[in-house]
C-alpha cells in the first residue's frame, strides 16, 4: 500500500486533493487532522558551543546504551 501525504489548504471549508496519474484505485480512505502549528526556535551560537564542547569532552562512559534503559522510558 502506497500513502500519499499533503499539507492542503483550507478554503470555505472545503479541501482540494490533487492525486497522481498513478493513483488508480476507485474509492480512498481520508483522515483529515488539523495542521499542528510548527514550533520555530532558535539556538543561539553560545549554546551550540556549549554543546559541541560537552560532545567533545564525554567519555564513553559517560553513555549508556539505550537498549540497556529503555525499559524505563517506554
């Protein structure tokens, strides 16, 4: 099975769905869900720094494997 997915406008409470040439089924099943908004921020030069000199400076101990706590978070 194939999905299309489009964010689409919403216009006088109606959707226009353009499908490809090669979609040549006779019936679509449609869930519509509202656009969440996108949370745009920024990070600031100063905290990217931060970070990549914490990468830089770990250890391999200082990880743990995901598999080994998982359990926890799941």
């Amino acid at each position: 099975m194939n999905a299309i997915r489009q964010i689409v406008e919403v216009k006088n409470h109606k959707l226009s769905i353009e499908l490809p040439e090669n979609f040549d089924a006779e019936y679509a099943e449609v869930i519509i869900f509202p656009k969440e908004e996108e949370f745009d921020f920024e990070i600031s030069e100063e905290e990217k720094e931060l970070m990549r000199e914490r990468v830089r400076n770990a250890k391999p101990e200082d990880f743990v494997a995901w598999r080994a706590i998982r359990g926890e978070y799941l």
